[in-house]
C-alpha cells in the first residue's frame, strides 16, 4: 500500500466513524497492514497506544499510555493486532506521523507592511526537526524525560548553534512556522508570530519576577524561556530570549548597577534609557502540538507553507539541507499573523 493510499483511507474510515457515530473496524486491519507487514513502511520500532475504554483507563497512568515494540523480537513479540487492548486508530496515526512524515521548521525575523499588512522576511533559518511524544525541559541541564501523548513535541537541543544570529528589533516580528510533508502533501500545520513589544514584556516581566531569587544566588540568568501560543490557542512554541549583547540598554544596565553599587542615584538617568526599547536575540526551542491538529492538516485541511516557500540559502542549506532566502513576501502564501502572546509560567 503506497503511502497516498494509506492517507486516502484513513480519510475514508474517519468519514465513516463520522457519519455512523462510532469507531470504524477496520483500524487494525491499516495497522497490520502498513506498519506491521510491510517491510517498505514500517520502523523497527513500533507505536501502541493503549485504550481509553474500560476500567483499566481509569487507572493507567499518563507514563502507561504508550508501548514500544521492536519488529521481530523474539523476546517480547508484537501483541495481538485485535481486540480492544489498544486504540487502533491512535495506534495508526502515530506511527505514521512518527516514522512517515518529514518535518521542516522555520524561525523568521519579518517586518509587516504598514499599507498592505504583508509580513517581508527579513531573516531566517529552516531546519528538519522529528517529533516525539515526550519531552524534556531545555531550561535545566540533566531533566527528566516526560510523556505528552497526545501531544507531539518538535524540541531543537542545539537551538543556541541553529538560530544564533536571529535578532528580533522595535518594529519586527518573530514567525514561527513548521511544516509537514507525506506522500504528495505538503502542509503547515503550526504558523504564528508575536512581536517585538510581546517578547519584550514577557521578557522583562519574567527578569522582575526573577529579581529576588537573583539577589540570593547574585547570579543574573541572560536568558529567559517564553512560552507562546498558537493561532486560536492551538499548538504552543517556546522561545528562549537574551537581550543582545552589545546593545546600548544592555550598556547602560551594566553602568547602572556599577554605579548603584557606589551609592550613587540613577534614577532618571541611565534608568530612562534603559526602559526603552532594546535588541533581543530569539532562539526557537520546540514546538508541540495534539496528534489530530497534524492529522487534521494531512487529509482534511492542507495548507501552503508560506516562510519556507521561497528558494534555499547557502548558509540554510549548510545547516539543514533544506531552508530559504530572504526579502521575500510571507503573507501571500497565508502564513498566519495572529498575535501569540508570549507567556512566563
């Protein structure tokens, strides 16, 4: 079964279940088929997701939700692919956005248009990311791995090597974009931006929050990680933000406290300039989104990609394989534009 086909009646089953108002049977008969039988699709490793019927859901913890099994293993061998053990549906489609889609993500540095409202890119850089259905915090060194199944996680480790450089200023915004690509689809599935002002309040409100905790360590954290939902609240990114060093607050800032220390009142001098706007460098870490939201995107509701649409870079293409140039007009490929407010929890 060729990859088209396998979309083309995962699209069918899920029309079926809709207009019948149950689950469709033949869930288990697509998993064996393409992920269990066929040497052409299928991964060593395979994907079970355990039911959500019955008494033992109630007791499964978040951890339990998921199974791995290597192909051929004679130790512990594939279970049964029937019964109501495991969610055949689930099962199916995450195999399939695990082992059969690729992945490109993009971080933008864009200035709209004030007559047209059109976003021009002004820098970027797109890279291959793989989800996964855990997660592991990238704020603190050695944490723990967690499961967030439904939820996929696209996290980027090297994200101070990949996106070094990404300089969001007064005026410009930060666009988030990752794309998916199965058989002859290609689609968004996660497109938003937020703006100077946005990353710069969260920035700030989260250093004011850190302020007692830093005069205990007297240490200063640079880097603060922003949160940010996704258009209409689906889907969240994270952006680890630094003011840009060399920047003429960050200067200021630094003179202001050398001076404080001497006993000597800033107030109204060096601490006006350092209220204004600065530079702040962006680092994209991860983005997350549910199962379905890809899903959805693949069979139902494609979408053309917008900021990794135009022709690759040297410098992208050293990196990744695969990215573009700038200069070039976003919104006329539908990237979305609405607001996604950083956050600091």
């Amino acid at each position: 079964m060729h990859i088209d086909e396998f979309l083309d009646a995962v699209r069918k089953e899920r029309k079926r279940a809709a207009l019948s108002g149950g689950t469709s049977t033949s869930w288990p008969f697509l998993f064996k088929t393409f992920f269990v039988d066929s040497d052409e699709h299928a991964d060593d490793l395979i994907f079970f997701v355990a039911s959500n019927i019955g008494p033992a859901a109630a007791r499964r913890k978040p951890e339990d939700i998921l199974e791995v099994f290597r192909r051929g293993s004679t130790t512990r061998p594939l279970p049964p692919i029937s019964g109501r053990t495991y969610n055949w549906e689930q099962s199916a489609c995450l195999n399939l956005l695990m082992q059969q889609v690729t992945y490109e993500l993009t971080s933008a540095i864009c200035r709209r248009d004030p007559d047209t409202l059109k976003l021009r890119i002004l820098e970027k850089r797109t890279i291959p990311v793989f989800p996964s259905p855990s997660k592991r915090s990238l704020e603190v060194k050695m944490s723990d791995e967690q499961i967030t199944f439904p939820f996929l996680y696209f996290t980027i480790d090297n994200f101070d090597e990949l996106f070094e450089g990404m300089v969001v200023t007064q005026g410009h915004d930060a666009c988030v974009e990752l794309v998916a690509e199965c058989g002859s689809i290609r689609t968004t599935v996660f497109s938003g931006s937020v703006t100077h002002g946005q990353l710069m309040a969260s920035f700030l409100s989260r250093k004011s929050g850190r302020k007692y905790q830093s005069k205990r360590t007297k240490q200063e954290r640079k880097m603060e990680f922003l949160n940010m939902r996704g258009p209409s609240g689906i889907g969240h990114a994270e952006m680890a933000v630094s003011r840009k060093e060399g920047d003429i607050g960050a200067k200021d800032g630094a003179v202001s406290g050398f001076l404080r220390k001497l006993g000597i009142n800033t107030s109204g001098v060096l601490n006006d300039r350092e209220s204004k706007s600065f530079e702040l460098n962006s680092f994209l870490t991860y983005v997350s989104l549910n199962w379905s939201t890809i899903m959805e995107a693949l069979i139902e509701k494609p979408q053309r990609p917008a900021l990794s649409a135009t022709k690759k870079t040297a410098v992208e293409r050293a990196a990744s394989g695969a990215s573009s140039g700038s200069g070039a007009d976003a919104s006329a490929a539908g990237v979305s534009t609405e607001a996604a407010p950083a956050t600091a929890p």
